[in-house]
C-alpha cells in the first residue's frame, strides 16, 4: 500500500471561512491576489475568485473596483452572517410559524431570557 502525500481537500464551507477571516484581518479591503497570499498560496487565485464570488451572492462580501481588479470587504460580522443563514433557513420553510415555535422551545433557559429580553427592546430606527 502506498502512502500519497496529497493535500487535504477542503469544503466550499471552510473555504468561506477561511477567505471570510482572512478579509476580517486585513486592515483594509483586500484584493484576491492578497487573500490567496494570506492564505498561504496553495489555493489557485481562481479558486479565490470563485469563493469571493459566491459569497458576494450570499451578501456576505461587498466588492469596489481597485485598478482592473476588485477590493473585497466583509459585509459583516460572524454573528450578522450567522444571523443571515438562519434567516435563509426560516425563509425555505412553509411554517414559520412552526419553525420558530420549535426553535425556541428548543433553546436553553439563559439563551431564552436573552431572547426574550432582546424581543423586549423596541425596534431600531429604520426597522419595519
């Protein structure tokens, strides 16, 4: 039996992540050349691109032009892109209703109170 040295293959979700992080620690927007840089360089800059696109789909990314090429900035925090999955989550269910009726009776006792407390605020300005 014969021991290949391949490269572990990573999931289009990890690679979100990791591109996602390495835009968090850029003290500016950051071109793909620089993310498959900080990366390490083992990605193809194409791969980058592919990744930077999809999640410029997902709105997790905002783009503006630099020179021929793009600069890339986080839309948002963790949290806000957690918070943006689980509403595409609620969203593909027929039952919302159910759906969060579940959830929360699913949640611990503390993350319930902090629910509760946050339902208790009055909406931000410009909320609907």
């Amino acid at each position: 039996m014969t021991d290949h040295h391949r490269p572990r293959r990573r999931g289009q979700g990890e690679l979100e992540v990791q591109v996602l992080t390495a835009l968090r620690e850029a003290d500016r927007p950051a071109t793909a050349g620089w993310v498959q840089e900080r990366l390490g360089g083992d990605l193809a800059y194409t791969t980058v691109i592919t990744i930077l696109t999809r999640l410029l789909a997902k709105g997790a990314v905002t783009r503006e032009r630099d020179g021929r090429s793009f600069a890339w900035t986080p839309a948002s925090d963790e949290a806000g892109l957690a918070a943006h999955r689980m509403r595409k989550v609620l969203d593909a269910e027929q039952d919302r209703e159910a759906v969060l009726a579940h959830f929360v009776t699913g949640l611990d006792p503390e993350d319930e109170r902090l629910l509760r407390e946050l339902l208790g605020q009055p909406k931000a300005e410009g909320e609907d």
